[in-house]
C-alpha cells in the first residue's frame, strides 16, 4: 500500500535532472500517485515521465509554460480526460536570476517576479478549480528560505518567495471551505541545476557548509525536499495546512 495510492499529482517544473521537481514526480509515484509531470522543457518533462513508467508507476509528460495562462486549463484537462481529476498540485517551477540590485533591470526583476509568483497564483487557481470537483486537495508551493530572510543578490527572487510564502497561507484561510490544503516549502542549499548555475560549481562539493552558514554541515539532497513534499501531499497532514515547512539543515533557525 503506497502514501499516495489513489492520487493523481501535478509537478510543474520536473525536467531538470538533478531538480526538485524530477525528484518530487518520482518519489509521489513511487508511492501510487498518477503523474502528471510538466516543463518548458519537453523532452526533460518525457523523460521524467518515461524513467516513473520504467519504474512500473504511471505518468504522461506535457510541454508547459507555467506563466502562460490558457496553458493552465489545458494541463487541468489532461489530468481530468486521463487520470479523471486533479489531487496534488506542486508548483515547484522557478528561475533563480541573483544580480546585484543596482545593476538588475526592470525586465529581469519582471521576468522574476513573473515565474516565481505569478504562474504560482494561476497555478494555485487552476488547481482549486480542479480539485473542487474532487471533493479537495493539496497544494504545494515551492518557496525558499530567500522568502524568509534577507540575502544579498536576491531582491527579486526574495521578493517573489515570500509572497509565494504568505499567497499560501491566503490560499490556505480561503480554500480550507473546499478541503483544499496549501502549504509552502522552504528549501536551503540542495544541489540541482539551479544550485549549479547559481554557483558557477560543477559538483557539490565546493560547496563550503561554514560560509553558508548551514549547522548541519552539509548541502541537502534531492530526495531531502521531495520526502518533505511527499508528507504534504498524502493524507498523513490532514490536518496541516496554511504551514511553512523549512527544510534548510538549520540555517534560517541562527
Ligand atoms: N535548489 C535549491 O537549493 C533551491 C532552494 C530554494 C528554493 N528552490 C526552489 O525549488 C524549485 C525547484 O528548484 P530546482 O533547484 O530544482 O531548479 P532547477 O533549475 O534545477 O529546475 C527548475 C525547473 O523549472 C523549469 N522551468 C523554469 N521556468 C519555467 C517555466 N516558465 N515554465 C515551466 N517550467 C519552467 C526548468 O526548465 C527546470 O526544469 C524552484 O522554485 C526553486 O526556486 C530551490
């Protein structure tokens, strides 16, 4: 008997490999969950799906903009024409473009604010639409500790995660009527594409724990954010919702 038997989850954003979303999508149908696994970046959103087939799960893979606002309708179809509705929504898709503020531009702090928070609210819309139908759901936002704290080169970025944080707790108050859930999560440092380009690192492993900061010493996996997404997406947080969920091995907690 699997966590998410009977569920049919959305990842948006599940391309990348190593990422958080391609984790996500595995872990939830390792435990029974239907997929529905989206990207702008097709083949990387096929290929997800095709490794949770290979691995006896089921899964269809969709080319998506999660800023494009028919587009949202269209996933939502799919889930219902091929799976019968929607369960789970994770709206883990993101861009992470950390520049210096007096050299960022208008178009940069835009095109932040757009990926990282606006496809989050037409995201979080769609999903309530479809989950209505299904007698309630759960949302999972993907924020970051950049929308708990201050830090440098992340004025954009920041700005978008802490309104991802507190859009989720909005959303949580509002849809609670609808057994609708929303919590958002937190990630610190976990080594994916996006930690790679934010750092210039080939590997994780000129990381340095100490100069950022991290008590446990060490940068997250995968796999640490995804069992986290796992936990809000099943029925073991019935009674969880409005909820931030800061897994980050200490760093925001100094
Ligand atoms: N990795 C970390 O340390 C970390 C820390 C805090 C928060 N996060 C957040 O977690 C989420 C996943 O991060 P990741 O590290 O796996 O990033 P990643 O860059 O490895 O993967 C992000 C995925 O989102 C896709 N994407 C980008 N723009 C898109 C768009 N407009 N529409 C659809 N898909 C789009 C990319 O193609 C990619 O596959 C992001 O929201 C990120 O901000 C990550």
């Amino acid at each position: 008997m699997g966590r998410m038997d009977g569920k049919v989850a959305l990842v948006t954003g599940a391309a990348s490999n190593p990422g958080l979303g391609r984790e996500t999508a595995m872990r939830l149908a390792e435990e029974g969950a239907k997929m529905i696994v989206t990207d702008v970046d097709e083949p990387g959103a096929q290929s997800c799906a095709e490794d949770i087939k290979a691995a006896g799960g089921e899964a269809i893979a969709m080319k998506q903009d999660v800023c494009d606002e028919s587009r949202w309708e269209e996933v939502m179809a799919a889930a219902r024409d091929t799976f019968g509705g929607l369960d789970v929504c994770v709206n883990n898709a993101g861009i992470a473009v950390l520049v210096p503020i007096e050299e960022m531009t208008l178009d940069e702090w835009n095109r932040q604010v757009e990926v990282n928070l606006t496809s989050v609210f037409l995201g979080c819309r769609a999903a309530i639409r479809a989950m209505k139908e299904r007698g309630g759901g759960s949302i999972v936002n993907l924020s970051s500790v950049a929308g708990l704290v201050g830090l440098g080169r992340c004025v954009a970025y920041g700005a978008a995660k802490g309104g991802v944080r507190i859009m989720s707790k909005s959303i949580a108050v509002e849809a609670a009527q609808h057994n609708i859930r929303c919590n958002s999560v937190h990630p610190g440092v976990i080594w994916t594409n996006m930690q790679a380009q934010a750092t210039g690192l080939n590997d994780p492993s000129g990381l340095d724990a100490s100069v950022m900061r991290i008590p446990l010493g060490r940068h997250g996996e995968p796999l640490d954010i995804a069992n986290c997404i796992l936990y809000l997406a099943s029925d073991e947080s019935n009674y969880v919702t409005g909820a931030e969920f800061v897994v980050d091995a200490g760093m925001t907690a100094q």
